[in-house]
C-alpha cells in the first residue's frame, strides 16, 4: 500500500491536507469542521520508548500480583485481574467478563506491544515493518483503552465487599492505577509525529555490489 507521510487526513470529516511543520504548543485543526489534525509533541523518541517499557512492566505487576485478599473465618484467598474477569464469566454476568477482559488486559497488552514495535526502530530513524498497519491499529485502539473504567469497577466490588468478609488491596490494584495513568501518556500521544521522525527503510536506495 502507497503511504503519503506529507499528507493528513481529518478523521471527522475526511478532508486532506499537507502536513506542516508545528512550533512547540501549536495544534492543527481542519478548517471544515475544527477538528484536530495534529499536535506539537517533543521529539524524545528514547522518552516515549522509556515510558512504554515503564508500562509494560506495570502492566506485568498489575496482571501477576493480586488485586485483593479476601478473609473469611480464617480462610484466604487472593484474586488476580485474571481472576477477576474469570470469575465475571462464571456468574449471571458473563457478557462483562469479555468487555473486563478487554479493556483491562487485552487492549492495554496490543498497546504495548504495537507502539514498542514501531518506537524501537524509530530509536534510529526507521520505520518497522507494518508501520502504517500498526498506526492504523493503535489509533482504533484508542476508544478501548478503558482501564479507568476497569479500576472503578474493581473499586465498586471491593466497597461492597467490605461489609461482607475482611478485604485487604493487593500490589495488583495499585499497580492497575498506576497503569491508568501510563496507558493514557504513551497511548494518547499524537502518533502521526512518527511519520516526520522515520524514514521508509525500504525506499532507500541500495548501495551497488563492489
């Protein structure tokens, strides 16, 4: 598929214009419809990929370590984000265990992992394979990225949990916090920055055998 990195289309209304280059704090806007084009982000390639790993390994912590413990006549017993959808899909509420599972774990994971594969080779300037595909994927993940939503839900059970049986948090549910946070920083980041960092390695000429 043919790419026009000098071009940028309005996601609302499809108008296409040429890209130009944005002074620190400036944002671009379709003069159809106000929507944003693009926005100024600082070029720190090493931070962004830094922040991205940061969040893997809160990811990883978050999905490992319990979200809570749950005491009852002396008994224990520990509950991972797993778990917790698990147990979702074993009640009257199973449709909520997919949409848990997908806006807690599976989305935050392809985020992860798409903009670790496309920032590693943007460390010296290229572009990986798939580049625009995973572009594409990461802007259509956006809408999903719902971890908040996640949490809040972990929050609401563990309140009415409270009255019933002895609850103590887990490293789990803090760690999802903290993911909440650094999902929003590495995901919401304007990622059409990395068309004007990268260059196409595959369209570069190649040297001739001596």
């Amino acid at each position: 598929m043919k790419t026009y990195p000098h071009l940028v289309a309005c996601e609302q209304c499809d108008s296409v214009y040429r890209r130009s280059t944005l002074a620190a704090g400036e944002v671009a806007r379709c003069s159809r419809c106000e929507a944003v084009l693009e926005r100024a982000n600082p070029r720190d390639v090493d931070g962004w990929l830094a922040l991205t790993m940061t969040t893997a390994v809160v990811f990883l912590i978050a999905n490992v370590c319990p979200i809570v413990r749950i005491s009852l006549n002396g008994m224990h017993r520990e509950a991972t984000l797993w778990e917790f959808a698990w147990a979702l899909a074993e009640g009257s509420v199973a449709p909520l265990a997919a949409v848990a599972a997908l806006v807690i774990i599976l989305v935050p994971l392809a985020q992860i992992s798409l903009l670790s594969w496309v920032l590693i080779p943007a460390r010296v300037g290229r572009r990986a394979p798939g580049f625009a595909r995973a572009l594409r994927m990461l802007a259509r993940l956006r809408p999903w990225s719902m971890v908040e939503v996640g949490i809040l839900g972990i929050l609401v059970a563990i309140i009415k949990l409270i009255s019933l049986v002895e609850v103590s948090l887990g490293a789990g549910v803090w760690a999802t916090a903290t993911l909440m946070v650094l999902i929003t920083l590495i995901a919401h980041r304007d990622l059409s920055s990395l068309w004007s960092l990268t260059e196409d390695a595959s369209a570069l000429p190649r040297g001739s055998a001596a």
